[in-house]
C-alpha cells in the first residue's frame, strides 16, 4: 500500500533520480553547447541517494530509475546500483543512458542488479550523430547495445527523438534496428526544457502520430495496454518480440495517469516536469542527518503540492528553464 497519494487521488509509485547533471555528450535538444555543470557539494553523495531512495521505497515506491545527466559518469554509480539492487520492496531498478559507457559497465550493472536499461539512440548515421550529440561516437553506443544485451539483459529499450528536418528520415531504420537487436523502442516528442539556440523547437517539432502513420505504412502496429509504469503507450508488430512505444507529452497528454515524481541531482524533488512545484529534500537530509522518518514526513506532505497537468506548447516557447538533464530525464 503507498502512501503516497497526491491531491488528485494519483498513487506515485515510481521515481526518477537524476544522480549527476554531467554529460559526456551535449544532446542538441537537451543541452546548450556550453554549460555550467554543478558544484560537487551541491550534489547528492550516493549515501544521501540511497537514504532517500529507501524513504521512497518504504513509503511505496515500486520502481526507481536512475537518470541524468549521464548516469554511468557519476563516480561511484556501480556501488549506487549494488546498494538500491539490494532495497527490500524495490521491484525493480532501471537506468536511462546515452549508452556511451555499457561496454565498460553493462556485465557489472547487471550483477549489480539493474532490471532495465533504457539507450538513447536518435540517429544510426554517424555523422548525423555526431551532430546531435555534439560529441558522441555512434560506434561506441552500437556497441554499448550489444554489450547490454550480451550482459543479459531482456528489458532494453531505445529512445529516440525525433526532430523534423533533422533525423525524422530515420523512423524505419531505427524500428528494423530494434527489430534486429531484439529489443524496444520508443519514440519521443522534444520537449520545451531549457533554453536552446541550435535550433526552433517550433520548426522541429514532430507529432508522435505522425511517427505511427510513417511506420504503419511498413509494419501493421497492434495497440496494448502494456506499461512499464512510464508515460510510453506500446504497440506490438505481429512478426517481432520488438515494441515500439511513443511518448507523446504534447500531442496526448499523460497526467492524468501520472504515478511519478523526480528528484534532481541537487536533490530537489520535483512533483512534475512541466511544472516548478518542487521541495527541497537535499536540506531536510542535511539538517536531519540520518533521520529517515523525518524524511519520509517531508515526501509525504510534499504529495500535495503535484500539480493536476503540464501545458506545453508545441510553438517552441520555453515554459521550463531548467534543462532536461538537471531535471532527470
Ligand atoms: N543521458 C541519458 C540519456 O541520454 O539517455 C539520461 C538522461 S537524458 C536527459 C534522458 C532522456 O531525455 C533521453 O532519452 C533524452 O533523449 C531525453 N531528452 C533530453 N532532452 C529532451 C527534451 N528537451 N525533450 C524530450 N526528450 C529529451
Ligand atoms: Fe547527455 Fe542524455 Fe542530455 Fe544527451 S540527452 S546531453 S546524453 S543527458
């Protein structure tokens, strides 16, 4: 049973942990080409992160995924993981990455006890790549995949955004991707986070529904109720183990069934992506140092401040300022 119920009767039952709001890449949508990163004692330590993702689970978190920045550049994440795989009530532990570091780390995560991993793969052209990454090596990710799956994971799953002009030629050739390496994708709308210069989110702005029309011309898409406890409505092909999600928080609205909340490398939790409402956890795990019920009263009260919904606009304007990977993607 959670104790964690908000003021419109939605149960939280899973948490984002931004665990570092460094990167190795620097994501066109996600990031200014210059950014200043955090100072260390801002930060979480891993004994703070752990301490709070116990509070969550004892009041009823099912999943945690660990997020970013980019997780696999936090020192220490290896024993984070070991920690968190080991939380009685933990259903399960997941990871989003960019994917650069899973060769080095994907068997060690696994023994550790990650479930799920979640790679963030928009292009399968290197150079094209390269340019919406800014630094990424497309070889070093096709790798981290096949490391992933070698290290015996069966819950990958890419994500890919999509920007129109920029990689939306791709949509085939990343679903005939996860279709040859066996594992899921979804597809995300780009969302109004921080504020950019490289490009008019308004201009790229491409509907989900237009990337399902472009791949039901190929493959037959049978609608599920399948959940991964995420925001990702799921449909399967009837020739491939392979589901392709869509994540669409412009063109269908996910709130309503929203059961998450997100904690910010600098320890904020922050009740919605679309909105400010947020409190600050890093102070009450600070003042009260190993005080777990006193934080668990702060995570309970803070239920109230989650707001019904977002409104993003698909004009490009920027309502959030914060950047996705402070936020925790
Ligand atoms: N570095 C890791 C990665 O890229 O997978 C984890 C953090 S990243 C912020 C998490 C996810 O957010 C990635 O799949 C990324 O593509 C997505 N993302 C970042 N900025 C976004 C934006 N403005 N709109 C939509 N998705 C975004
Ligand atoms: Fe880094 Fe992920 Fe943001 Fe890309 S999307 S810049 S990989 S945090």
């Amino acid at each position: 049973m959670s104790a964690l119920v908000d003021g419109f009767g939605r149960t939280v039952r899973y948490l984002r942990i931004s665990v570092t709001d460094r990167c190795d890449f620097r994501c066109v949508y996600c990031m200014a080409e210059e950014m200043t990163f955090l100072p260390r004692a801002k930060l979480l330590t891993l004994e703070e992160i752990a301490m709070l993702s116990q509070a969550f689970v004892e009041l009823g978190v099912e999943k945690i995924r660990l997020t970013g920045g980019e997780p696999l550049v936090r020192n220490g994440i290896l024993t984070l993981v070991e920690k968190l795989g080991s939380l009685a009530g933990l259903r399960e532990l997941a990871m989003t990455t960019n994917g650069s570091g899973l060769v080095k780390y994907a068997e060690e995560l696994r023994q550790g006890g990650l479930d799920r991993l979640n790679i963030s793969l928009d292009s399968l052209k290197p150079e094209r790549f390269k340019s919406l990454t800014r630094t990424g090596e497309l070889s070093q990710v096709i790798a981290g995949v096949r490391a992933a799956r070698r290290a015996g994971f069966t819950s990958i799953k890419l994500n890919a955004v999509l920007l129109k002009g920029r990689n939306d030629d791709e949509i085939l050739d990343l679903v005939n991707f996860a279709r040859d390496e066996a594992v899921d994708i979804s597809f995300i709308e780009e969302m109004p986070l921080g504020v950019i210069s490289e490009h008019n989110r308004g201009e790229t702005f491409l509907s989900t529904d237009a990337v399902r029309s472009t791949i039901e011309q190929y493959y037959q898409l049978l609608p599920t109720t399948e959940s991964t406890l995420g925001p990702s409505r799921y449909y399967r092909m009837v020739d491939s183990p392979s589901r392709i999600g869509f994540i669409s928080p412009h063109s269908h609205n996910f709130c309503d069934a929203c059961n998450r909340v997100r904690v910010t490398a600098e320890g904020r939790l922050l009740l919605c992506l679309g909105n400010e409402h947020s409190v600050d956890l890093r102070a009450v795990l600070r003042r009260y140092p190993g005080d777990i019920e006193r934080l668990k009263e702060s995570i309970v009260s803070a239920m109230k401040k989650k707001p019904e919904r977002h409104y993003f606009t698909t004009d490009g304007e920027v309502q959030i300022v914060r950047f996705m990977n402070s936020t925790g993607g």
